[in-house]
C-alpha cells in the first residue's frame, strides 16, 4: 500500500519526533511503502478560490509549485495521512493550505450522498484517510470538532476508509506504537472511525453592554469583492447605524507581513465586537484565515475579556449545514482565545446567489439574507448573541437540490467554454502512474 504522510507541524513542534516514528515503524512492519513530506518545507501558495482548476486546466492548479506535485502523489497513493496538531478542532494553517488544493482532484459536478449535495470524484479510486491529531491536553470539544472535520472531508474526498486519531503530548513511545498499529489496522480492515455530532454552542454570552466598536475580519481571497465582503459589509452598515463604530480588514493582506500583522492586531485589541466573514473551503476555513486566528490566539494567550466574536459562513452547496463544522472551530477558536461567542450565521449556495455583489445592489432574493443581517445587527449592537430567527432565515434553501445540480452543470460548462475547456471538465491528469485511479 503505498502510504503518503503529510506533516502539517509548525517549525519547533516537539510531537512529529514522536509520532511519526511509531506510524513509520508500523507502516514498514506491514510491509507497506511510505513517503513523508513535511509541508512547511514545501513551497505551496494560498488556494485562489479562482476555480481555475475546474475550468481553465481542469484537474490542475493554476499555480505551478509543489502543490501540483502533492496532489498527483495523493492521486497515486493508497493511504493518505494527515499530521497535525488540533487548532481550534481543525487543522493546522500549514497543513490546510495543502488540504484546499485538494479541489483539484475532485470534479465540479454536483451528485447527492445520502439527500446531501457534494462534488462527483474526478477519478476512478481515492485513498483511504487518516488524521493524527495531537493536543497538549485533553479536550472533548476540539477532538469532537476534529473527528468531524475528518469524516466530512473524507466524503468529500471520496476516501472508502477514514480513521481519525488523537493523542496528547504526553503520550508514550509505546503507546503511540500501539495506537498507530491500531489505527492502520482499521485502515487495512475497512473500518472507519466514528463521528460525533458536533458539540453544542457554549453557554449564550451574557448581555453585554451596547457594542462601540465593531471589526470585520474578511476571509476572502477575493477581499472586497467576495461574498464574505458582501455579507460582511452590511451587516457593519446596520452596525454603523446603530452607533457602531466599524473597521474593515481584509486578512489576506492585513495578516501579510509582521508590521501588517502588528497593526491589524491593535485595531482587533480595540474593538469590542469582531466579525468574521469567510467561505468554506474544504469543510473548514480558509488556510491564511487559520493563519490568522493562530497568531489572534496567540497574541491573546492568558486574556480574557468582554470581547466577543461572531463569524458568517457561506459556501457554494445548497445546504448552509456545510458550513457547521467550520463554525464549529470559530466556536472552539473563541473559547481558546477568551473571547464571548456570539454565534455564527451560515449561508448556503452563496457563490451562485451572491457573487460579491454589494446586497443592496442584488433583487429580491437579497431579501431573506438581509433579514437575517438585520436582525444580527440589531443583537449584536446591543451586547446580545445572534438570534436564532437570524441563523434559521440565512439557514433557507433558496433553490431545489435538483434544480441545483442541473444549473450547476451548465453553469460549470459556460465557464469552460471561455477556455475551451469545456470537454475537458473530466479530464485525470494524474491517472497515468497509477492503474487504479
């Protein structure tokens, strides 16, 4: 079984050292073949969220660097295994980056799995999956939050198998021998590691005093021209016409550089309310928005304050549960770094709907989202934590699953055709090393 080891570590992680031994000494015991790169090492750029690899070189990513590379070996691979320390429940920015290049293997038709809308295989075989996760101690939200996300990214990717384990940092050498023994055995017998529902919202926030000083954090590559922007920006007007004082950053380039870093920080230190306003890649967020909710976690180690954080998802399947998972970590994430949870808002089928286009600008089917903005403003300025009316409006389905995929489609096609793709959305650039894919 040819097995590729993915290590998503921060440079100074101490847990590699001790994880990856055991699951080498177990891979080579079964006499199966392994490669292990560590990601940090490699030179991969940000997912552009330009499609591109859908429909201008289908199956490939527009930018030519080592992720082209990882993703043929993934292709060509029987075992893929993700290394990485639990952040906030996810995974680590160094290995997300990775895990959002992963489109490029799957195709952008729509089929449906069990009633839910996700994306059809680009290839004939998949490998199975396992995730190592490690904590410093133990914490049943985040490993629930984990569990989760592995079992959400696994259908996605269309793993047969996937076995999800966590250790902490006190884990022994033989224990962690015999937990990687374990875990390979359930890879090699079929048999996938449960997932947990999702842990509940944590206690409401208290009514805090009236917000006067609101950020918005957009997690967009797109910046002001995204859906996040979009949806972000008018919740900070009706913020702004309540007396909020508001303050937009774009994190892709606000989070860039250490001074960048250092400023946009003292603008979140100062606000009383943070929003973040991200689409969902791959079951999570973005790799440069985990970036910088790290170095936000980070710089508020031991704080814990009034502050309060809010997050607005959207992604491009029908369903806004898509996006529970990532809000999920945003809880997780708030509870790390003290700050008050004030809730999340998800939307479902924001790349067709919206498109970036400023919601005042947009028909009548602008209407429920700005509904559902308003009323989260009109809580939110006022010290409360998101409604439920608010989640359950921004929550609606706004086209049939079937109509969907059937627009979808053709939606995909038109956008190939500008390249003269369009007979090629199918295309397997990677099948060639491997006959099973």
């Amino acid at each position: 079984m040819n097995t590729l080891i993915l290590d998503g570590s921060h440079a100074g992680d101490p847990m590699p050292a001790k994880v990856t031994p055991a699951l080498l000494a177990q891979v080579q015991a079964r006499g199966w073949r392994a490669e292990t790169l560590v990601l940090r090492e490699q030179k991969i750029g940000n997912c552009a969220g330009d499609f591109f690899c859908w429909v201008r070189s289908p199956g490939v990513c527009n930018t030519d660097d080592d992720n082209r590379v990882i993703a043929a070996k993934m292709v060509q691979s029987q075992l893929v295994v993700y290394l990485t320390p639990v952040t906030f429940g996810g995974y680590s920015s160094a290995l997300k980056q990775m895990v959002d290049h992963q489109i490029q293997n799957i195709s952008p038709f729509f089929a449906s799995v069990d009633g839910e809308i996700h994306h059809q295989p680009r290839y004939a075989a998949y490998p199975n999956l396992l995730a190592i996760g490690w904590i410093d101690a133990p914490n049943a939200q985040a490993e629930a939050v984990f569990r989760r996300l592995v079992r959400r990214n696994a259908i996605n990717m269309h793993a047969q198998t996937s076995v999800c384990g966590v250790v902490t940092g006190a884990s022994a050498e033989a224990e962690l021998f015999a937990q990687a023994g374990s875990w390979l055995e359930a890879i090699a017998r079929g048999t996938p590691s449960p997932a947990p529902d999702l842990p509940g919202e944590s206690s409401p926030i208290g009514e805090a005093g009236p917000a006067r000083r609101a950020v918005l954090l957009v997690g967009s590559p797109r910046t002001r021209k995204s859906t996040s922007a979009s949806l972000g920006s008018y919740l900070m007007a009706q913020l702004a016409a309540r007396g909020v004082e508001t303050t937009t950053l774009q994190i892709y380039t606000s989070f860039s550089s250490t001074e960048r870093t250092r400023a946009a920080l003292e603008i979140v230190d100062a606000a009383d309310l943070v929003v973040l306003a991200f689409p969902l890649y791959v079951d999570s967020l973005p790799a440069p928005v985990i970036a910088a909710l790290e170095k936000l976690a980070a710089h508020r180690a031991g704080r814990a304050g009034a502050q309060r954080f809010a997050a607005i998802a959207n992604c491009g399947f029908p369903e806004a549960a898509h996006n529970a998972t990532a809000l999920a970590i945003c809880a997780e994430f708030a509870r790390q770094s003290g700050l008050a949870f004030a809730g999340g808002l998800a939307l479902g089928g924001g790349e067709g709907l919206v498109r970036g286009v400023p919601l005042d600008e947009m028909d009548g089917r602008a209407l429920p989202i700005k509904r559902s903005l308003d009323l989260a403003a009109a809580a939110l300025a006022e010290g409360k934590p998101i409604p439920p009316a608010a989640r359950d409006l921004l929550a609606r389905p706004v086209i049939p699953n079937w109509l969907y995929r059937l627009g979808g489609g053709f939606g995909w096609k038109q956008r190939a055709r500008k390249y003269g793709m369009e007979k090629n959305l199918k295309r397997r650039p990677y099948a060639g090393l491997n006959s099973e894919a």
